[in-house]
C-alpha cells in the first residue's frame, strides 16, 4: 500500500497540506497513517496479507489494467470517499444511497460546501430518527434499484445493512419488503434535471444499478461507488470461473463509461480490508 503514496498527485497533496496546515500537521498526520497502515485492526489483517489473498489479486489486477490513478490535486478525500472539490459548490445536488448509520462523508459535504444531501437506505429509519445533525441532510427509506416496486431486501445479521442479491448470504427468511425506486423515479419526485454528486454502496448490484443510470441517460458529474465479488477471499474453482464473469462485465461498463466522457479512477483504501473491492471515483469531462 505505501507505494501508493509516492505518485505525483501524492506529492501534491502533500505540498498542499504542508502549506494550508503547516509542516507539522504533516508529520503528526503522517505518522498516524503509518500506525493505522501497520494495525491489524484497521487493515482487517496483518500489514499485506491481502496480497496472498486470491480475490484482492485479482481485484489488484483488475485496477491496474482499467482504471486510472488520481491525476488531480484538486481530488482530495472525504471520509472514506474521494471527489474532486473543485467541481463543488452549495449548490451542488448530491444523492446519497446506502447510508447505513454512518454519513460522515456526507456530513463532512454539508460543513464544506453548506450543500443539501438526499439520503435514501431502508435499513436507517431508526438511525434518522434519533439524527440531531444538519437540516441539510435529507432522508427517505428507499432502496436504489432498477425498477420501481416493492422488492425483498435480505438483511445482513450482525450489521444494519442489507441487500437486493442477498450479497451477504443471509438466511432467505431474514428479509424485509421494501419500496425501490429507480434514480430517474426519484429525481423526478424531487424536481432534480441533473446530479452533481452520485453515492450508492448497494451492497453487490452496482453494475446493474449503474447501468440502469446510464441506459437512462443520466450523467452525474462524479459518481462514487463499490464493485463487490463476494465477501470471501479465497476463491475455490467455481468462484475464480464467476470472478472471470464479474471482471467482464464491469470491464465493459467501465469502457462505456470511458466512451461517454468519464475520467475512471482507482479510489485507494488504505486501511480497512484494502482490495477487498473495486471502488471507482467517475468523474465527468468538461465540455
């Protein structure tokens, strides 16, 4: 992971921290980093171990032949996301889907750029309801997906989350009916012609999703999400034939996303579980 670090975007950055915080800042946020990149706890294993892990060499593989490196320094991140913050402003309209009972990436939006936040996730009614944080931040419990209609969400046990695929293999009776709507439904019912923010984590069905988008000719200028093949690492022989089906069609996604003016790039995670998915930052090319 540390050879991450040492692109010259990273450079950049760095300069820019040192210059804005002061060189102290730096060093105290730089050591902090080390610490958290050498913790078990927060890597979810030793230090590199994800790299004798068949799934994360396969998702590095997959990186590294189709998506780009940050080339911005104005890409900077936000909680556990990135975005290019030059392409912000309060007027900017963000969507937010699969929130959980953790915004603050969306909060840390909202103090920046003092901007209004749609969340939409059927599993964070109670969180929202004890929510004491900014007006700004807009809730429904609604699940993004391809159609419009109730649909079986199969609830993941020892976390709030939860899934149209069943992503998380849970048992098939642990599941709740809840509404979905597709994101030219919900822009419409909010009088929205365009996004300039797109988040959704819906858990294994982020291809579909995001090709539902596109078929419907919806562009937002940056578009944060996750690919996930599976929550194991170490695949037997079937699942290596099902990864080789998964990287096809998200190859071919993200070539049409190329084709249409987006910019494709890695967003790296250093600590927590790196690799253990494929997360794209899709920024959209100036006219």
């Amino acid at each position: 992971m540390l050879h991450e670090y040492f692109t010259k975007h990273w450079f950049k950055r760095f300069v820019l921290h040192i210059k804005k915080e002061g060189f102290l800042s730096f060093l105290k946020n730089g050591f902090l980093t080390l610490l958290r990149l050498f913790n078990p706890k927060h890597v979810g294993g030793l230090p590199y171990s994800y790299l004798f892990k068949k799934k994360r060499r396969l998702n590095i593989n997959f990186i590294r032949k189709n998506l780009l490196e940050f080339d911005d320094v104005s890409i900077e991140r936000f909680f556990n996301y990135y975005l290019n913050s030059s392409k912000i402003n309060s007027n900017s309209i963000v969507y937010s889907f699969g929130v959980g009972g953790q915004i603050k990436f969306e909060e840390l939006l909202v103090e920046k750029f003092n901007l209004e936040i749609f969340c939409y996730d059927p599993t964070s009614t109670n969180f929202f309801k004890n929510f004491k944080g900014s007006n700004k931040i807009k809730f429904s419990p609604i699940a993004l997906w391809v159609k419009d209609g109730k649909e079986k969400f199969y609830l993941d046990a020892p976390k709030t989350g939860g899934s149209i695929s069943n992503y998380f293999k849970a048992d098939k009776e642990n599941y709740l009916e809840v509404q979905c709507n597709n994101l030219k439904t919900l822009m419409k019912q909010n009088n929205h012609s365009h996004i300039d923010i797109l988040k959704f984590d819906v858990e294994g069905v982020a291809i579909e999703v995001l090709t539902n988008i596109i078929d419907s000719e919806i562009y937002p200028t940056q578009i944060v999400t996750e690919f996930e093949f599976g929550e194991e690492d170490d695949l037997d022989k079937d699942q290596t034939k099902q990864y080789k089906n998964f990287e096809i069609k998200l190859t071919n996604l993200i070539n049409r996303m190329k084709l249409i003016g987006y910019k494709c790039y890695n967003m790296p995670r250093f600590t927590h579980m790196p690799y253990s998915s494929i997360e794209v930052l899709f920024v959209k090319n100036s006219l």
